[in-house]
C-alpha cells in the first residue's frame, strides 16, 4: 500500500567520472551509467544484478542489504551491492515502492561468445528497459486490485491570468488512457480521484507557488519533464503515429492540453519501454460533467478508498468489496472513486444489481465461474510487451473458458447491462483457449526459458528430446556406477556445473591414483580442489554432448509453442479485451447485489431535483464493525429536501461521542453509492443528483507548510463556501472550535448563513455552539436536530439516535470521566463548572445573540424580528435553557411551535 506520508526519493544518481585506468568491464558500467543518469542500474554479471558508486549506497539503505567494496576507480574504493536474479523481483518491489527508478541492464550475449574475442573482451550488456513507479507489468509488483497509473498535467494559456488544465492517466498494465480537462480549484480532488503511481511534471509547473501544495508530499513519485515533451504540436503528431490515424477526431474532440498531456505519455513509455510498443486502448476522454466532484480533503475524511491511516482495510472499498476477480476490484474502486451524473447509467446499474439479488442460485452460480477467471488484462499486456510467461497463457486460457461458460449460462431475459456483457463474452475464442491449455503442462514454471511448461503428449518431436533427456540421466547413474566399481572407489560422484559441465569428482588420494598408469590415459584431469579432484573421460563428454543436444532441442521446441500460442492470443486482443471488461462488469455487478443482499441495503430513488429523504440510514463501515463485535447499530433519518429556494440545512448539536460525526459521514457515504449505482444502507432513500460533494471533518496541523489544525480548517471551509452551489451537499463538523469561543461562534453563525442564503446547498452542520439554534427562527430552511443521549447514576448513556431539537447540554465532563481522568480531577471540573454556570446566570455575557451588530442574517436573508414585536420571539427571550429539565425543554418547544402556527 501507499504511505500517504511517501515523499519520492531526492537523491542524484550521478555517475561515476571516467577513469582512464578502469577495468574494461568498470569502463562499460560507467558508459550505460551515463547514459541512465536519472535511474538506478541494475547491471548483470552472471547471476546477480550488481550496483555500483552512489548506486549501491542508495540501494544499500533502501534495501538493508550489506554494502561491500570490490576493486578502486581513481583511487578510490568502489562501494558494491548486489541481489540475486532469481530474488530480483522483490528487491525491484522494494525500490519502486520507495519511488526509485531502475534501468535493467542485461546481458546480450554468452560469456563464451566474448571471450572468443580476446582475453579483454567484456560481455555485450545494454538497458532493456526502465522501471518506474508508473510502468510497472509484473504480477509480483503490482497490487492485484488497485490500478497502477502513470499520469500527466499540462496546461495552457486561456487568457490574462487564466489557464486551462488537463490530466492524462495510461495503465501500462491493462493498456487503458483517459484524458480530461480540469479547474484549478479540482486539481488537487482530481488527482486524488486517479490517485497515481508517478507523475509527468513540467519544470514550470512544479515551480508554481499557487500549485505548490500538489507537489508537497503528494504520496506518489514525481517524474520532472522538460517542457518541450509537452508541446501540443509534436504531442499530436506522436498521438497519431502511435494509433495509426490521421486525426484524433474518431477519439473525440481533446482541447490542446489534454492533447499535450496524452502525448507526454506517449513519449514517456517509448522511452521507458526502449521501443517495446505497449499495447494501448484508444485513449478516452472523460468530461468533468459525468461524476459528482469530490476534493481531496472530503476523500481523505470520508475514508472512501483508504482510511485517514493509509489502509485499505478499514475503508468504505474494503466494506462494500465482494468481487471475486483482480478486475473486479479495480472496476469497483473506479466507480466508488467517481460516483455518476448519469440518471441512465445509474438506473442501468441498479437493474442489473436488482436482477440478480432476485435471482440469488443465478448470482452465485455467476460468481463461482467467475473466480475461475483470472486477471485477463494484465497477462495481455504483458504477452504484448513480450514479459509473459506461461503462466499468464494459462491465465489468458482460464479466462476465455470461463467466459464461454458464462456466456452461454445466463439466460436471455436479462438488464441491458448483463446482455451487453454476455455478448461480448460469446465472443471468446474458446477453440484457442482449449488448445492452449491442452498444450500446457498442469504445473507451470514461473519463467519460460526453464522449460517444461508443454503437456507430455501434446508434441512427439518434444517428447523424443524429452526422453533422451530423460534417459541419459539413466545412462549417468549407470556410469557412474562402473566407474567406482573400476577404481575402486566408492566416494566416486559424477556431477554437473555450468563451468565445467558434467565431470568426476573423487578425494584427492583416489585422484592421484588416476593420475597413474592405468587410468592415466582414460581420465583426465580438470581441477583440483581442496581434498578433491575432478576428472573427465571421453565417454562422459560424447554423454555430455548427447544431454545438451536432447536438452536444447527440448527448449527450442518449447519456445515455439509459446510463440505460437502467444501470436494466436495477441490475434485476438480486441475481442479479448472486451472479454476482460466484461467479466469485471459482471464481478462489479455481482459483488454489489452480494452485498446489498447479505447486508440489507435498499434501492434509491435517484431524481433531477433537489431530494434528500433518507429513511433508517446506516454508516456501513461502523455498522460492519459492530456487527463483529456483537453490537447492532442505530439506524437514522436524514431529510435535506429542498424547493427551489434551496436545499435544507440540518444543525446538528448533541454531546461529545454521541454519534454526531458518524451520523454527518453516513449520509454523505449514502448519496456516493447511490450515484455509483449501489443500492445503499437505508430503509428507503430518495436522493436529488449531487454534483459536488464536500466534507470537513476532523482536521489536523499542517506543520510543513506552517498551518495550525485551525488554518486547515478555515482552508477546507472556503473552498466549501466558495465552490459548493444548490445540487452540492456538504457536511461541516465543528467549524470554528480552534479558536476562541467568539471567533469560532461568529465563523460558524455567518458560514451557516452563506450556505443558506448564497450557497443555497443541501448541507449537515454539526456543532456545539448551541446558541446557533436559535438560526432555527430566522432561516427557514435550517433545522436543528439532536443526537439523544441520557444519564443513569451520574452517567452519561449515548442513545445514537437523531431526534429533532437541540442539545441541553455537552456532558463533557461525564466523557472525561469515560476517557479515564482521575477522579479528582473530574470532581474538580464538576465543581468549577457549577460556579461557572451559576456566575453566568448572575450576570451574563450576553443577554441574546441578537444583542450584537455580528450576528445579523446576510442582507439577502428576510429582516430579523424586532424584541417584543412577535409573541414568540418573546416567549423565547424569557426562556432560561440552563435552568430546565430535557421534559421542561421539550414542552417549551412544542409551545413555541404552536405559537408559531396560529395555534
């Protein structure tokens, strides 16, 4: 997972200078070096991946590997590190995780083939590829169910002071682009939406202060670009020869920085992939009007896809996750991360998920096959990109089967979503499928060149080579055998090494007996070792020769089923990749109609206006919690409907841990499944498209950039009050507690009143100014509710239950009593409070809130009453809250309200 604290690495990786006295093998790393300044290298000698210079102190810290020195460079001792190619993959996770990038360099050729050229020939070695962050295709770096995105921003001039802005993401390993214009003020809620791996910067972006904030640690590695790889001109012109068309119209119509960002892209993976030509999708164009827009900070308090911690377990995706396949997953987190606009693609969703919770044998017959599907697109990807090896055949096999089964097992009569999916999977190429996994073996090597991945049977030329192969390993038990019993020695052992091939090896007193008359003729002498010596005969080389010639013919035949197979599976792409978008459709669907039938979720109504009537709505992280602690949760009402003056506000008072932030995050969490197509955790809901989503709950400092938890605040809340029009929702928790009483009441008092007046949003307002109630009079459309809490003994008990009127009291104390404070200190706190009330009521700070010019309803807000004008505003003027019982209190409002109407 991702450290949401990750800042990529900062450290140059220069090479070495030259060295006229360098060893020629020294000489060729310094040379690719200075090719890759920009990467870690990876250079391969023999059976490790070595480092060497700055390269291998980096690598050494960031790995915990033991950093050692081999031989000087301008005389200086070379710092040297190495990992074992067999382990490479998870040494490479390591380092990309830290936000490295790493240049592998290969052997090109044999080592027997360099020293045919002198005594100072080295190895052929160049870079075949580079790994970054944003370009990884292994199955063993990747998280099977998040998207590993590389992205893009670029932007152009728009007129004085404004500029238009675009992002560009590519998944390297499904092949999908997509590219979109965006506002400033979205940049930062868009990027957290894609949530990259690695980011294509230009130099004059990341030296832009109004941007700064992106490029503080973004939680992604940060890829600086010159500016001429964004240039619109040359970015077209890359475009159209990588997807061989003569306009990017058929693509759609892409302003000039999407243009720019795409083609950044483009020439980021050439260069990353040395002319590997990565299997692309046409790119796609996203409009900013197709999803509800969510910022940054509300993602991050929502916990949508990652809690405030960095996990994913513990998120509303991990909650609400059923799917069975990588895919699915992936699919689920896109649509959870961009909840739909579209009352059509919605509805669409939600037909499919209502078919198959009606058909529950249907759904789970549906995803028992498709847990036999595995991860289709990125085995492609990497059969495409020539990195595949015979397990991802056998994925790509698995996967066409069980989509020719699921085609043919779902009935005719289905939503249009599932028969679009069933066409597309009836045009699986099944024969191919069959004939691969009849071609493979059931027990696959991870890497191809080890062979033995081809079904005995499936080839007699194969199956010849394979039993001489075999057979010779007879031969060599039987020859071994003769030769101990010639010598005399039964410590005699014939084994194998990629120096010397097969040999004899003896003690060292049996060697030097055959270094007499009469084997001196028969064997002959390769090495001598410490107690041992090692021999050769002319038998053993012509049985050496016979191995390595069955052993050879074996493998070549072995390759060129791969290539085949590989050939007629990348014939197919196209249809195979609808296949794949299909079975992640059909998991998505399934997972959700799963889930909302196990945990009781409901259909929405989705409408154009302005609705917000949520009946018995429930939080479905913390009710998954208490449910595996044995505890039920307290379902809520929730009714924001407005007119066409407006939404409805809900101020939201009640004491410390009575539910009040979970009751603001659950409505929220409600309105982002709905728009997603889920059906959602209520008895009934009702809910106008929302097109913007805002939430400011909780708040931390924010030292690096020198913002107090106060600061933070009042950030998110102008963003809020700034951006948020009538179809947005916002929920506000606490506004105004950082600062002193006054401050934060007159923040909060004139932030209600901009919502209501100018924002005119369908909004949550939690609070414990209990004087804001008194709002409740002057704006019509605000309406105070409480969250029900009682005492026993002395104790205070939390009802969890949202009930209309507002808070008595805070019971802090009482929650610091839970909290643990010493006894003392609680009684002490008692007491003070006691004398603090009693002060007030001698002589009060402030007779009413209308007392000061400050708390005035914005000028477009209908004229406050005048004292004593209106028998109500009286009645209320006389009441004393402090001196009243819960009944007491209850009574005077049920008096008030029948004042009010007439009655």
């Amino acid at each position: 997972m991702r450290d949401p604290a990750f800042d990529p690495p900062q450290e140059p990786y220069e090479a070495p200078p030259r060295d006229p006295n360098a060893t020629p093998s020294m000489a060729q790393y310094i040379e690719i070096k200075s090719a890759n300044p920009d990467c870690l290298l990876f250079y391969r000698m023999g059976d490790f991946y070595e480092l060497f210079f700055r390269d291998a102190e980096i690598a050494s810290r960031t790995l915990g590997i033991v950093l050692t020195k081999r031989g000087k460079h301008a005389g200086e001792d070379i710092p040297m590190c190495g990992v074992p190619v067999t382990r490479s993959d998870e040494y490479l996770h390591r380092l990309i995780a830290a936000g490295h990038r790493v240049a592998i360099c290969e052997q090109l050729e044999d080592p027997a083939e360099a020293r045919k050229r002198g005594s100072k020939a080295v190895v052929r070695r160049d870079v075949v590829r580079i790994v970054t962050p944003g370009t990884i295709t292994e199955d063993g770096l990747l998280d099977a169910r998040r998207a590993s995105l590389l992205t893009a921003i670029a932007r152009q001039k728009a007129g004085d002071e404004q500029w238009d802005y675009a992002l560009a993401a590519v998944d390297l390993s499904t092949g999908e682009i997509v590219a979109g214009r965006v506002g400033e003020a979205d940049l930062a809620g868009e990027i957290a939406r894609l949530d990259p791996r690695e980011m294509l910067v230009p130099d004059a972006l990341l030296e832009e202060k109004n941007l700064s904030i992106l490029w503080h640690n973004p939680g992604f590695a940060i890829t600086r670009q010159a500016r001429d790889g964004f240039d619109p001109a040359s970015a077209e012109r890359r475009l159209l020869d990588y997807f061989g068309v003569a306009t990017l119209d058929a693509f759609g119509g892409f302003s000039r920085p999407e243009v720019a960002a795409l083609g950044a892209l483009i020439a980021y993976l050439d260069r990353t992939q040395l002319g590997q030509r990565a299997p692309l999708m046409a790119p796609r164009r996203r409009a900013s009007a197709e999803t509800m827009a969510i910022d940054a900070a509300t993602r991050l308090n929502l916990e949508l896809t990652r809690t405030l911690a960095g996990e994913r377990a513990g998120s509303l995706l991990a909650t609400i996750d059923r799917t069975v396949t990588a895919a699915g997953g992936r699919l689920l987190a896109q649509w959870l991360e961009a909840p739909g606009l579209s009352l059509a693609v919605i509805e669409a969703r939600q037909e499919a998920i209502g078919f198959l919770i009606e058909n529950s044998d249907r759904r789970r017959a549906l995803r028992a096959s498709l847990g036999e599907a595995p991860d289709l697109l990125r085995s492609l990807t990497r059969l495409a990109l020539d990195r595949a090896g015979p397990r991802d055949l056998q994925a790509i096999a698995r996967a066409i089967l069980a989509a020719e089964e699921l085609a043919s097992a779902l009935p005719a009569e289905v939503p249009a979503l599932i028969a679009d999916a069933r066409e597309a999977l009836a045009r699986a190429p099944g024969a191919l499928g069959r004939r691969v996994m009849a071609g493979l073996a059931e027990d696959l090597p991870l890497v191809r060149r080890d062979g033995g991945f081809i079904r005995p049977g499936f080839d007699p030329e194969l199956d010849e080579c394979l039993a001489l192969k075999i057979d010779s390993r007879g031969v060599i038990a039987g020859l071994e055998t003769r030769y101990r019993e010639e010598i005399d020695a039964r410590t005699l052992r014939i084994k194998h090494n990629n120096q010397l091939g097969y040999f004899i090896e003896v003690p060292q007193a049996v060697g030097e007996r055959l270094l007499q008359p009469p084997h001196q003729g028969q064997f002959v002498h390769r090495q001598t070792m410490a107690g041992a010596m090692r021999f050769t005969t002319t038998e053993l080389g012509g049985l050496e020769r016979k191995i390595l010639e069955a052993s050879d013919r074996a493998l070549k035949c072995e390759l060129r089923h791969f290539e085949a197979f590989a050939a007629a599976l990348l014939a197919e792409e196209k249809p195979l990749r609808r296949v794949a978008e299909a079975l992640a459709q059909l998991d998505c669907l399934a997972s959700l109609a799963e889930l909302a039938d196990r945990e009781n979720y409901t259909r929405p109504l989705i409408t154009e206006g302005l609705d917000f009537e949520i009946a018995g709505g429930r939080h479905p992280v913390v009710e998954a919690a208490l449910r595996k602690a044995g505890e039920s949760f307290i379902a809520n009402p929730c009714d924001l409907s407005g007119s066409e003056k407006g939404g409805r506000i809900l101020l939201v008072t009640g004491a410390n841990m009575a539910g009040k932030s979970t009751y603001l995050r659950q409505n929220a969490l409600i309105a982002i499944l709905a728009q997603m197509g889920s059906f959602v955790p209520a008895q009934s809901a009702r809910i106008g498209l929302v097109d913007r989503l805002f939430s400011r709950v909780g708040a931390a400092d924010d030292l690096a950039r020198g913002r107090s938890t106060f600061m933070v605040e009042m950030v998110e809340t102008a963003a809020i009050l700034n951006q948020s029009g009538p179809r947005a929702l916002v929920i506000l928790d606490e506004i105004g507690r950082g600062t002193a009483t006054y401050d934060g009441l007159s923040i909060a008092w004139a932030a209600i009143e901009h919502l209501h007046e100018q924002n005119r949003c369908r909004a949550l307002f939690a609070t414990h100014f209990h004087e804001l109630t008194a709002l409740g009079s002057r704006l019509p459309r605000l309406a105070p509710v409480t969250m029900k809490v009682t005492t026993f003994k002395g104790d205070v008990i939390f009802l969890h239950e949202v009930i209309p009127g507002a808070a008595d009291r805070s019971y802090g104390i009482q929650v610091a009593k839970l909290a643990g404070l010493p006894t003392s200190v609680v009684a002490r706190a008692g007491s003070i409070l006691a004398e603090l009330e009693k002060a007030d009521r001698a002589h009060p700070r402030l007779a009413s809130p209308d007392d000061l010019p400050l708390f005035r309803v914005a000028e477009s807000a209908p004229p406050p009453f005048q004292a004593g004008a209106d028998p109500v505003h009286e009645a209320l003027r006389l009441l004393d809250p402090d001196e009243m019982s819960p009944r007491e209190a209850q009574e005077a409002l049920y008096r008030l309200k029948a004042m009010l109407s007439g009655k």
